[in-house]
C-alpha cells in the first residue's frame, strides 16, 4: 500500500467521526495544556527566584556565627557561639582573591527627619558594602571608608525612605535622628527593589559600630565576602574557614557560599516544577484512555473493512501502520491544540497577573509534543494489533 494511501484511510476514518474524534483531541489537548501550564508558571518562579538571588553577583560568601546558620535578626538570647567581630571582618580583607567585603549589622528603629517619623529598616556596614551587593549611590556619596572604631555618624537613605520623609527636597546635608542617635544624610541610594519580600529601598545605611552602639550589641549579624568571580567559591570558603579557625581556636561559625545556596534552591524548585507537571499529567493519562477506549471501539466498527484489506493481500504490519497511525495522528493534533491553548492561557494570566512570573522554554513545548505522540503510539498499540490479527474469512463475515 503506497503512503498516500495509508494517509488517505487514516484522514478519513478521522473525519468520518468528527465529535468522536475532537472529544479524543480535547482529552490530549487539556492535559498538554494543563501540563505546559503549570510547568510555565513553575519554571517562572524558578527563574525569578534565582534571579532574585544573582541580582547582587554570583560569588557571594556569607559567614555567620554559630555554627547552624539562623536567617533574620538576632533574637537577642543568650548563646555559646563567639560573636563575630570587626577585627574578623578586616582579618578576612587581607586574603587571596577577595574583592571586598562588607559586615552587617541590622535591625529595626524609628527614623525621624524633616518633622515626620517612619519606622524602617537599619543596616550598620561599612564603605565595602556597595561593591559587595552590586548597588549603587544616585546621588551624593556611600559611607567613607572611615576608621572603624572612630566612624562619624553619617547615613545613607533608601530612596523610599527618603521620599517618605523628605519628598521631593534634597535631604543631603541634613540631620537625621535614628532612635536615640543623630546623623548627617550623605547619600541616596539609586532604586533596588525588593528581595524576597524585603524591600531593600525602605532602609537606611549607617556605619556598622554606630549600629553596635544603636542596638546594643558586641557582634556582628553576618561578615559578606565577595569574591573574584574566576575562583572558586569551595577554595575561597576553605580560606576563611581556616582564618576564622585560627582566630577563633574552634568552628564557631558557619559559612554559606552562593554557589551552594543556588544550588538547593535549584534542586528544590526543579522538584516542584516537576511535581506540578506531573499533576497535570494525571490529565495525559484521561487522555490516553480515551485514545484506547476510541480505537478499540474503531477496531470493532471497521472488522468488515480490515478483513477485506488482508483479503486483498494487505499485509498485517500494513494494517498494524494504519492504526497506529491514526492514534497517533489524533494524539499529536490534540498536542499541537493543547500547547495553543496553554501557552495563550500562560500568556493570558502573566498579562493579567504581571507580578507572577511564566516562562515556557522551548524543551518544555518539544517534549510536550513528543509525550503526546508518545502517548497514542502507546494507547494505539493495542488495537492495532488486535486488528492486525483478525481473521479475514471472519471478519468479513461480519460484514
């Protein structure tokens, strides 16, 4: 049998049933639609939450004290853990391909300037701060790079901070009262939005002693190090473990390199992309039932017309290519139409819902097509072999 043929029977006996087979299409086409979906709006979230973490360079080491890390602000509990300190910060400076570095100390106060009060967040670090985050002055200058024991009692606004409470006028200049010390606005930090829900232009920068001095403490919350991008971070930390070591007489502190953070971020949110999927994968399944449950009922229907086909001389693997083929015929349109319709409603709710992040890379699309083939070649197999092997003295006594 030519393949023009074989291609002429299989669109037939498609459009011979059409409601019959756009319900089989629909089937496939909801569970890829489904399918591309949800794995769009995980592989967004993927990417804006590593993109969330690489805004501030791809080479960050974070050292805290105690040894199991703890996010957030210090609880102010008592603990064994040795403080880190700012000879510590500065001891770690004065290493192998280190580019800066910067410690922090934060927390929560009440600024009051220009006659209104707003309470916000207070980040004690020094003039390194800038080149280790990627952020940038829009106007008068950073913190200078003043004695750390001696730092005068300058502050650098946010930009929302400085909106809120200077408007449109220029605060440079200016005093600034911070809880119960006074400082002299420098500098407005340029825009940088969010970080994983803490809004980094509602802050206020001050020398990291003058933090101490504000909040009560001996330590620091955290020493960042950035690194030369062209080193590796594992050799890196192994350097400022054995210097904290040395100062330290223990490990009393841990040290979290960037590299390893993406990379269980990355591991966490590959699992819930594919746990997404697979959820949409429950409809795939519907699907292929329904492409067994349609050629099994087109076997039965068409047993006078097979067993005329072996009758004259075709042979069964012919008749075994045309099912299938119309399997997967109906499998890879139901496909086609279900990635249509699932990368319009990706599109359709990122335009309505802007802040939730989709993206449908191009390997999500091919391989959703290759399962929807898959998928009939594999519902389709048992019916065709079923009417490959009719007899056709039987067969065409049904009719």
């Amino acid at each position: 049998m030519l393949a023009t043929d074989a291609l002429q029977l299989a669109v037939r006996a498609i459009t011979a049933q059409r409601l019959r087979s756009f319900l089989t299409l629909l089937g496939i086409a909801v569970g890829i639609a489904a399918v591309i979906l949800l794995t769009s709006i995980g592989e967004g979230i993927h990417r804006f939450v590593l993109g969330e973490f690489t805004q501030f360079g791809t080479n960050v080491i974070t050292v805290a004290p105690g040894k199991t890390k703890t996010g957030g602000a210090t609880s102010g509990l008592p603990s064994s853990a040795r403080p880190l300190s700012l000879d510590d910060s500065r001891a770690l400076t004065r290493l192998p391909h280190i580019v800066a570095v910067t410690h922090n100390v934060r927390g929560n106060a009440e600024v009051e300037g220009n006659g209104r009060l707003r309470r916000t967040l207070v980040y004690g670090v020094n003039a390194s701060f800038p080149a280790v985050f990627k952020m940038n002055v829009r106007s008068g200058q950073f913190l200078p790079p003043d004695d750390e024991a001696s730092a005068r009692a300058f502050v650098v606004l946010g930009t929302k901070v400085k909106e809120e409470l200077f408007g449109s006028d220029n605060p440079l200049g200016q005093r600034l009262r911070i809880g119960g010390l006074h400082f002299r606005i420098i500098g407005i930090m340029a825009p940088k939005g969010q970080f994983l829900g803490i809004d980094l232009d509602d802050s206020v920068f001050i020398p990291a002693v003058r933090g101490q001095e504000l909040f009560n403490r001996e330590g620091l919350d955290e020493i960042n190090v950035a690194a030369d991008e062209n080193a590796p971070s594992a050799l890196i930390a192994n350097a400022i473990k054995a210097r904290l070591i040395d100062r330290h007489g223990r490990e009393d502190f841990t040290i979290v390199t960037q590299e390893e953070m993406l990379k269980t971020l990355s591991n966490i949110l590959n699992v819930l992309t594919m746990a997404v999927g697979a959820l949409g994968g429950i409809s795939l399944l519907v699907g292929g039932v329904g492409i067994v449950t349609i050629m099994t009922i087109a076997v039965t229907e068409r047993t006078g017309e097979i067993g005329l086909l072996v009758a004259l001389g075709a042979p069964r693997r012919t008749i075994l290519a045309l099912f299938l083929g119309e399997a997967v015929a109906l499998s890879a349109l139901g496909g086609l139409f279900g990635l249509i319709l699932g990368i319009g409603l990706a599109q359709l709710i990122h335009f309505a819902l802007p802040a939730l992040p989709v993206h449908t890379p191009l390997s999500f699309v091919l391989l959703a097509e290759g399962i929807a083939i898959a998928i009939g070649l594999t519902a389709g197999v048992l019916p065709a072999r079923n009417a490959a092997r009719l007899d056709p003295v039987e067969a065409l006594r049904t009719e």
